[in-house]
C-alpha cells in the first residue's frame, strides 16, 4: 500500500517564535523611547521653573526700586514748591525794605542808622536768596537720582537694609566663590597666588560692603563680625562670643583691615556661621548676612566632591534650623551664575524673619 503523504503546516511553531520576539523588541523599543521623552521634559520644565524664579525675583525688585523713586520725586517736588514759595516771599520783602530804605535815605541821623541796618538785613536776604536758588538748582539737575554718595564719612543709600539695633552681628561668606561671580573664573583663581586672590573684584567689593556697614553704626552699638567657609571664626581673634564697641573706631579699622589681608577660601557651611547668633548673650538683634550663594557642606570637613542642587537645597533649611527665633536676618546676596536657587531662597528666609532681602549690583557701594 502506498502511504498517505502527509500534509504540510503553513505555519510552523519556529515562525511563530521569531513573530513574537520581533512585536516584543517593538513594544520595548517604544517603551525606552517613551521614557527618555518624559525625562527630558521634565529636565526642560525644572529649567523653565528657575528661569521663572529669577525672572519673578527680578521683577519684584523692580518694582520696589520703581516705588522707593517715585517717592523721593514727590518729596523733591514738595521740597522745590516750598523753595519757590520761601524765594517769593524774601524777594516780596525785599522789595518792602527797598521802598523803606528809597523814603529814609535823606533823613535824619537815627533814619541813617535804620537804613544801614536795613541795608544789612537786605545783604543777608539776598544771600539767603542765594542759597535757596543754589539748592533748587541742585535739586531739579538730580532729580533723577535715588540715592547719594559724599565720601566715606557720611554714605547715605536707598537700600532699604534695616540697620537698626543694639546688637548688631555681621556674618560674612569667605568661601571659595567669594573670588568670582562666574564657576570658572573661581577655578581658577583659586589656584593663583595670595595676593591675587586678594586682588579679586568680588573680595574688594564684600570688603567695601563691610566698610560701609560698619559705617552707619552709631557710637552706642554693639556689634561683632564672624567670617566663615567651613568654619567659623570671629574676624579679631580673640573676640569670640563677646560684643564689640561701635565707639572704638580704631577697632572697627582693624576688623577691615584683616578683612583685606584674608582671602576666601574653601567651601560653605552656615550651620557654623548660624550657630555663632546663638552662642552670643546677650543674643543679637539684628543678623546681617553677606553671601553669594547656597551653601555646600553641614560639616567642617565633607567627603563629597560634587553636591548637587537638591542636597544644598536641603542643607540650607537645615542650617536655618539653628537660627535663633525673632531675630531678623538681612540679606545682602552678590549674584553667583548659576546658582539659580540661592536668591528666591535667601529671599525667602528674610521674608520669614522680618528681615529684608538686597541682591548687590556689581557698582555697590
């Protein structure tokens, strides 16, 4: 018998097997790219969010610059409008004393004497005249201007820092970053000489920011300077956890004076700089805090290389814990490129503390 020939499959269970492994490289192809889509956008969005951040900042000092000038031209409107009135006044009585003086000139003796008198009093008028349209002069050429500057004896500036108090401590940033505003400039001049460090714009400007500071005190004010990057120490040695005399001038010239022969250095720990505030008795009143940037370590010594901005984020709030409450903290903040985080949070803590917020031009003071 001739045997049944046996029909063949069209499908085999080997093509089968390719079929399925082929839509599952599809499914995990789509799956990867999926994925890699969604972390872009939200690396894309968290930029977007800082930018808006600093933009919002931006805008806010904007418009408090906006209102403090608008102010100072309404008191200089109000002060030419009483200048021009006094002028019209002294001018109308000059004119009185004038015609007095035309009816008694031919007169007697004692109408001489009252004349000569008289002629004394239009001699002081007119120069008071002088001085009145002097000074209305000067006001209308600055009356774009929000602010003035007559010397290291008497500065005088719109910022609205609140510098009252009878216990003043100033906390100042002597990290490495204090050499530049920009991450590459303070690479690499952190590996130069000394001397040039001290030479850094950014340095010299903290330092004059000190000097004018140190410069509202009055003579009956306490105060103490603590500099601090991983540690802190008080800028005199010696005077740790004691409050100084604003009188002694000779003391307030040595604290600059160190200032200028100590260069920054080393990474940021304000967990020391904040302890120092509760350390002091009687506590401070007043905290004034000059720094460019969030800080980088919670410890004077730290393994980590690299810490990322989230971490910093989270050591900022935790050095803030050893803040003392009730006590204002004034934010004087110099700008670090890239540090987009720094500023709405510095902003925040001032706000938090009753304390006020300035982000320092690269002219001040």
């Amino acid at each position: 018998m001739a045997r049944k020939r046996r029909q063949g499959e069209v499908f085999s269970m080997s093509f089968l097997d390719c079929m399925s492994c082929g839509f599952g490289a599809v499914i995990l192809f789509f799956m990867i790219i999926n994925s890699h889509v969604n972390a872009t956008t939200e690396n894309q969005n968290a930029a977007l969010m800082a930018e808006t951040n600093r933009l919002e900042i931006e805008v806010l000092e904007g418009r408090k610059n906006l209102a403090l000038m608008r102010n100072t031209m309404q008191k200089l409107e109000t002060e030419k409008e009483d200048a021009d009135s006094k002028i019209a006044q002294i001018i109308a009585l000059i004119q009185e004393l004038q015609a007095e003086l035309d009816k008694y000139d031919q007169d007697t003796l004692a109408k001489i004497e009252r004349v000569e008198k008289l002629q004394s009093d239009i001699k002081s008028l007119e120069e008071e005249v002088k001085r009145l349209l002097a000074i209305k002069q000067e006001e209308e050429e600055s009356g774009e201007q929000i602010r003035e500057f007559k010397g290291d004896g008497d500065r005088q500036y719109l910022t609205g820092l609140r510098l009252g108090g009878e216990r003043t401590l100033i906390l100042i940033d002597r990290s490495a970053s204090m050499l530049s505003d920009k991450l590459v400039n303070v690479l690499r001049r952190r590996n130069l000489p000394e001397s040039e460090q001290l030479r850094s714009r950014k340095w010299r400007q903290v330092i004059a920011t000190v000097d004018w500071l140190t410069a509202q005190f009055s003579e009956d004010d306490l105060y103490q300077i603590y500099m601090f990057n991983n540690v802190t120490e008080p800028v005199i040695k010696g005077t740790e956890g004691v409050w100084l005399e604003a009188g002694d001038g000779i003391q307030l010239d040595e604290a600059v004076r160190v200032l200028r022969r100590t260069p920054p250095r080393n990474g940021t720990n304000m967990h020391s700089a904040f302890a120092v505030a509760k350390s002091l008795s009687p506590r401070p009143d007043n905290i004034i805090l000059i720094v460019d940037g969030m800080p980088t370590m919670s410890a004077a010594t730290t393994n980590q290389r690299v810490v990322g901005a989230v971490e910093r984020l989270n050591i900022f709030y935790s050095a803030t814990r050893e803040l003392p409450s009730g006590i204002p903290v004034n934010v004087m903040l110099f700008p670090m490129e890239g540090d987009f985080g720094a500023p709405i949070s510095f902003w925040s803590l001032a706000l938090q503390t009753r304390g006020s917020f300035m982000t320092v031009s690269r002219d001040w003071p």
